[in-house]
C-alpha cells in the first residue's frame, strides 16, 4: 500500500500549488517530525506555542487515537501513509488563511512542501481526504473542490469506498448515518425563512425529509458573501456537513462553502 500512495503521488501533479499560496498570510518554515493521523503533523519547534498543525480544510479518515469505543473509519491507516509520504522528515511551509488555532490549541494552516507542492490539495486530489471547511477558515475551498472532484470523479481512494459515498437525499439513504459527516445530493423543492431561520426542504414532508438548516448567524455570513439562501429553491445541491436528527434528517449551515450549486 505503502508503494501503491507513491506511486499516486509521484503520478498526479498538483497544478494549483503553485499559485494558492498567494492567497494566503505565509508563516514560517518547520520541519515535520511526526504524522499523527491524515489530517494533523507535529512540528520540530513551536510556532506560536504550538507545535501540533492541523491541516485546515481537510477531513481525512479518522484513527481511534486513544479514544475508547471509536470505530476507526475505512482507509485510515492508508491515509496517514500518504500524509508521512508528503511530509514525513520534510520542511514544510506554513501559511494560513483564516483562525491561526482551533479550542485545541493546535495550528491552523495550509502546509507547502520545498518544491511547492501544496499538502491539501494533493491529500485531495489523491483521494485520502475530504474538503471540510469553518465559517471562521474558508480560504482555498473553492481550489480544494476542485481537487476532489477530480478524485471523486476518478474513484481514487475513499471514493471508492461505500463509506464514503454521495449520498442521496432522501431518508432512505440517510436515517441510519446520523451522527455522521456527509455529502448529500438533491433538488432543494422548498426554501423558507420561519422566523430567524431559513430553512431549505429536500422533500415534501418537511417532518421526515432531509434538510438543510440556516439560523441568523449564518444568513448574516451568507448576506455579506452576496448570496441570499432563498434562491437555492429549485437547484439541485450538494450539501456537506454533520448529519443530525430534527424532525427528519438534517445538516446546519454556517457558510456558503457548505453548498455546491450542481443545477437547477
């Protein structure tokens, strides 16, 4: 497996590295000592009192890490290994787009490898990780879409897995993933605001049906980027996010990079 994700690494080119990094505040260089899982490194020395690194933007699939009962997800392991074989006793660069640290006290940012390649938007393009962005972190989704798509499209990696499967919209596909992150796909039949909160209805029966959910804060975000989350009724979504139970299945908003306009 190991020869397997280099051989994925050395064969797609990541062509946007060489340009996203404008985007960003560019931070200072470190040496990665350690890969903890496919989405968080542990630097050689502190930057700004902390030497764990969180890969913003990215969810790649989850390790138990010591956590008791936890169910380690499908290709795991493999996606650490693609981590260590980008970064792993290389020098990285650090640039951030948005918080600089999570609750946790870990670094928030985007890593460049020496010759300009871009960590995240390889570890998507390869198919070992999912775009999962913050309304506080949105710099680059758009690029990082784009990097999983073209996985997605090709079947690399997760893509091929059920467990990490588009999934319809309807509760059908979705009343057993509670509790679980996914990417949803459907016509948006309704969109209305009740009060301080809009909501956006997969389905006839708003009771049983996915939905998706925006409260005040979230219009607010929404407003201030031009987009009014009225206009989704009738265009297909896809709609990514946590899945919870309220009435029906549902996902809660916070900003726009939650939904990809696929078509009307």
């Amino acid at each position: 497996m190991r020869f397997f994700i280099f051989l994925l690494l050395v064969t797609l080119t990541n062509p946007v590295g060489a340009t996203v990094l404008e985007q960003l505040d560019r931070g200072p260089d470190a040496i990665v000592t350690e890969v903890v899982d496919g989405d968080t490194v542990i630097l050689d020395r502190e930057i700004d009192g902390a030497r764990q690194v969180r890969l913003v933007g990215l969810q790649a699939p989850k390790l138990p890490l010591g956590r008791k009962g936890f169910k380690m997800w499908p290709l795991a392991p493999q996606s650490k290994t693609a981590l260590e074989a980008l970064t792993l006793n290389k020098r990285v660069t650090l640039a951030f787009g948005g918080s600089r640290k999570d609750r946790h006290g870990r670094l928030l940012a985007h890593l460049f490898a020496d010759d300009g390649t871009w960590v995240q938007g390889q570890m998507l393009l390869i198919g070992m990780a999912r775009v999962y962005s913050f309304p506080d972190n949105r710099a680059l989704v758009f690029e990082m879409l784009g990097q999983e798509h073209a996985a997605q499209k090709a079947k690399r990696g997760i893509w091929a897995h059920p467990f990490y499967a588009l999934r319809n919209a309807t509760p059908e596909a979705l009343d057993r993933l509670t509790g679980t992150f996914q990417v949803i796909e459907g016509k948006v039949l309704d969109a209305a605001r009740v009060k301080s909160r809009v909501y956006l209805n997969f389905g006839e029966d708003w009771r049983a049906d996915f939905t998706a959910t925006l409260n005040s804060k979230a219009r607010k975000v929404f407003k201030k980027s031009g987009i009014d989350p009225l206009s989704f009724e009738g265009k297909t979504l896809r709609v990514r996010g946590w899945l919870r139970k309220q009435n029906g299945p549902a996902i809660t908003i916070s900003h726009p990079e939650q939904i990809e306009v696929i078509g009307k």
